[in-house]
C-alpha cells in the first residue's frame, strides 16, 4: 500500500510539472505575441508622464487622439463593405451581434443598446455579447477572456445564423474568446466582421472582412481603453449608423425614428417636424400627437397630406423607410 502511495504521489508530481511548463509555455508564447503589437509597445510621446503637469499630460493625451481618426479613415473602404453586409442581412431579417472583452465587450453593449431608442428597432435585431456577461459590464472579469470554450459557448447561445452578421471587437485582434464566437459563427454560416487596432490578426484572419485602425502605442503603454478603444467606438458607431441610414431607417441626417418617451424626445420630435415640413410649432405639436407621438407616421401625414391609417399603412408596405412611405402616400 505504501509503494501505491508513493507511486501515486509520484504521478501527481509528473502531472502538475507537466501542467507548469505547458502554462508556462502558452504565458511565454502570449508574451511574445503582445511584445510585437503596436498597441503594445511604449509611446516616446508619452515617456516620462508621471513627471508631467496635468495640462503637459492633457496635451499629450489630445495630441494622441489627434491620430485616431486618421487611422479609421484608412479603413473606410473596409467599413463600407460591412455596412452593406449588415444592412442587407437586417433587412433579411437577421441580427447584428457584438461580441468582444473588456473595454472591447463595453464599447459593444454601448452600441447595441443605444440602437432601439436611436431607431426604433426591436432589441433583438443589434445584441452583444460580453466575456463574464453582463456583470463584466460593471466590473472587470478579464479571465474569461482567455477561454475559447467560452466564446463558443456564449455565441452558441445566440444560434447565429446565414441571415446574421457576428462583430468581433479587440484591440489586440488575437483574444481567445472573440476569435472563437468568430470562428463558431462563420462555421455556422453567419457573416463575419472583425473590428482590431492591429493588422494581420487571428481575429482579422478569422473573419470575412477585417477592419484594422491602426491607432499605434498608447499614451499609458498597453491601455487600449484609450486610443484603441476610441478607435472601436468611431467604427461600431459607423457601423449601426450606415446600416440603418441605408435601411431608410433615417430621412435625411434627423433621427425620426426616435421614440418620444419623455418630454425631451418629445421636443425633439416636434423639431424635426418642423425643419422637414411648413408646419410651425403649435401645428407640429398637434400633428404629432395626431400621429400618436410617432415621428415617421407624422412625416407621412404632413407631407403626404394623408390621415393616419394611410400614413401607417405606407410605413408598413416600405418597411418603415420613411421617404419611401412619403412617396407611396403622394401617389
């Protein structure tokens, strides 16, 4: 019994040496690959920080995100096409879904929910997916993100899709979470967009279209909540925005599918009705509550010169594109 034990103990310590030079190996490999990442390395504009005034760190800091838009406007052709792509697979019925870590998985929940009040769309239509859930919105779970069973799991849940397009978002487009949803998702038959900071990534690899702004080395070394991450929120911005522009989900550049809950919006909506139609304040007040406080339906109305039965019928056969619906009303 005593020779068990003994070789038991032995196998034990075989097994945990083995599991410590693999972990040390896979610590040592994820090095090397962050060392060789622009938003990795240390900014020259930025050395010396600690030693800074507050209106030198300020400067600093302003003179970096100077360079950010440059770096998305490289990717303009690359944003366009995935416009397009979302565009037509929402108008198929499919979903956009975010899925990033971190600050990455923060700026995405941003985007999402900020999209049904903006649009007046259902919520399912742009959803996200963050490492560790939704408590990871409010505190920080980075382990999660090194785990490609979860990413797996986590947009399984989502079932995606043909009709879908899945955004993997990271700075460092090599996270092991995101690039598996990716690599889940476009096995499954969904379209696939990775949003990264640096080019020739796992993740851009991994998707159908890679956008890669090229922000370079932050000002507080490896801090992509900074320059990165600002990056990420002009592009995701641009994404929802183009593809519900291109739905007629907008008329013009005014936001008339805002839905007016509160008093604000509600103003909002009246000022839109007036820059768009002859009407003047007080008949643009009535107009709209005659439209039961729904801006499109309004549009139809006052410049269709239609009721509201009509007005709403015309918004339904055009799929809530507003010009569309005005012009059916006109005929």
């Amino acid at each position: 019994m005593k020779r068990q034990g003994s070789e038991g103990r032995a196998s034990q310590r075989k097994s945990f040496v083995r599991k410590s030079v693999v972990r040390k190996s896979v610590v040592r490999k994820a090095r090397e690959d962050l060392c060789g990442l622009g938003t990795e390395k240390a900014n020259s504009a930025s050395a010396d920080l600690d030693r800074k005034s507050a209106l030198e760190i300020a400067r600093i800091i302003n003179a970096e995100d100077a360079k950010i838009a440059a770096a998305v406007r490289r990717s303009l052709p690359q944003i366009a096409r995935a416009i397009d792509l979302i565009a037509e697979a929402l108008s198929q019925g499919g979903r956009l879904i975010y899925v990033g870590t971190g600050t990455s998985g923060r700026i995405a929940a941003l985007d999402a929910v900020e999209c049904p009040p903006t649009f007046d769309i259902p919520r399912r239509m742009v959803q996200f997916i963050i490492a560790g859930g939704k408590q990871a919105l409010g505190a920080a779970v980075e382990a999660d993100e090194d785990s490609r069973e979860l990413g797996c799991e986590a947009i399984a849940k989502k079932n995606p899709g043909k009709t879908d397009v899945v955004v993997g978002i990271a700075a460092s487009g090599r996270t092991p979470f995101t690039v598996a949803a990716i690599e889940y998702a476009r096995a499954r038959g969904a379209r696939t967009i990775a949003v990264v900071c640096n080019q020739k990534s796992p993740l851009g690899k991994a998707a159908h279209i890679a956008i890669a702004a090229e922000v370079g080395p932050e000002v507080l070394a490896g801090s992509t909540r900074m320059k990165a991450g600002t990056a990420q929120k002009m592009i995701l911005n641009m994404l929802s925005t183009g593809a519900m522009a291109r739905l007629g989900y907008v008329y013009g550049n005014l936001m008339v599918n805002v839905n007016p809950k509160n008093e604000k919006l509600f103003a909002r909506g009246v000022g839109i009705l007036e820059k768009v139609t002859a009407l003047d304040h007080a008949a643009a007040r009535k107009m709209l509550a005659a439209a039961g406080g729904r801006v499109p339906v309004a549009l139809v109305m006052a410049k269709g010169g239609v009721g509201r039965a009509v007005a709403v019928a015309a918004l339904r056969r055009s799929a809530g594109r507003t010009r569309e619906a005005i012009a059916e009303a006109r005929l």
